[in-house]
C-alpha cells in the first residue's frame, strides 16, 4: 500500500515536473527575446532619431502629406517610434489604437502604403541603418496593410 502511493506520488511528482517544463519553454517561446531587430536600429535613442527623420519625409512627400495636415505628428512621432521599438523586439509598450481603427475611412491605397514605407527606408538609409535590418523592420510592418489600405 505504501508502495503504491509512493508509485502513485512519485508519478504526479513527474507529470507535474513535465508540464511546469512545457509551460516553461512555451512561455519562453512566445516571449519575444531576439532583439537583433532593436539593436540594429541602435536601440530607443535611434528608433527615436529614426522617427525624427521619417516624419519631415512625410511631410514634405506630395503623395502622401495630405493625410497629415490636422495630425499632432510630436504624439504620432511618439507612437511610431514605441510600435517600431515594440515590433523590432525592443522593450516598449505600443499603447496606441489599432491599425485598422486608426486608419478607418481615410481611404489610404497601397500607393499610399508604399509611398510611406519608401519614406521609412530613406529616414533608416540616412542613420546608416543595415539594408538587412531595414528591410526586417519593413518586413515586420507588411502585415499592416491589410488592415490599413482601404481604397
Ligand atoms: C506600415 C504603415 C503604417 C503604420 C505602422 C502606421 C502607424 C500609425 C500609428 C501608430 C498611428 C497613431 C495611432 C494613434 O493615434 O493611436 C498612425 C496614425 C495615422 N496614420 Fe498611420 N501608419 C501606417 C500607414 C499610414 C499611411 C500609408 C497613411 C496615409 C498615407 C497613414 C496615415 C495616418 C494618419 C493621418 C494618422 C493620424 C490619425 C489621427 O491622428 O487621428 N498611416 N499611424
């Protein structure tokens, strides 16, 4: 009898040990820890002088500007630089509205999504950001124009 709960405890021990290691490593799967993305934009500091220089592009870019023209760009430049941290693997908190929600109505096209992605890669290609890397972040923005090109 002893035996048998010794068996009977030893076996819930067990199982208990293997799912606490199955939750372990599919939490450690989900969390996000490569960060070579957010590195290679030179961490917060250069996402953020990134941002800075992606925002004047906008601005003066004839294809897109008018989207911009009643938008506080300090609050969207601000926004954009902690999605980008945040998509990049860096430790930031994206705490905007959704992309769909956002860009509801504006009746943006994909000329329009590729006007800014154009602008993004100039404002990386002017911080010396790698093609590789550049092209990473862009690829991480690619699932967006779905639920942002309406038109
Ligand atoms: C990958 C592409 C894009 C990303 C990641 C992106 C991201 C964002 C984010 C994070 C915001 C701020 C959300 C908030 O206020 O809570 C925003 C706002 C805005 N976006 Fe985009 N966007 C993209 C493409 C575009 C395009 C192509 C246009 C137009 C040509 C556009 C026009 C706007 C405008 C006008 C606002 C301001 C909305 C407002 O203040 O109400 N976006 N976007």
């Amino acid at each position: 009898m002893q035996n048998l709960f010794k068996t009977v405890t030893t076996k819930a021990a067990f199982i208990a040990i293997v799912s606490f290691a199955g939750v372990g490593s599919a939490l450690a799967q989900n969390m996000n820890t490569d960060d070579s993305i957010y590195q290679g934009l030179g961490a917060k500091a250069g996402i953020d002088k990134i941002v800075g220089d992606f925002i004047p592009l906008v601005l003066g870019d004839a294809r897109i500007n008018r989207f911009f023209t009643k938008v506080d760009t300090k609050q969207l430049a601000a926004l954009l630089s902690d999605q980008f941290c945040e998509l990049a693997g860096g430790p930031c908190q994206y705490k905007g509205r959704d992309m769909y929600t956002t860009h509801d109505g504006m009746e943006i096209s994909n000329a329009h999504f590729n006007a800014l992605a154009e602008d993004l890669q100039i404002a990386m290609e002017k911080n010396h950001i790698s093609t590789s890397v550049a092209n990473k972040l862009v690829a991480k923005l690619a699932p967006m124009q779905r639920p942002i090109v309406s038109k």
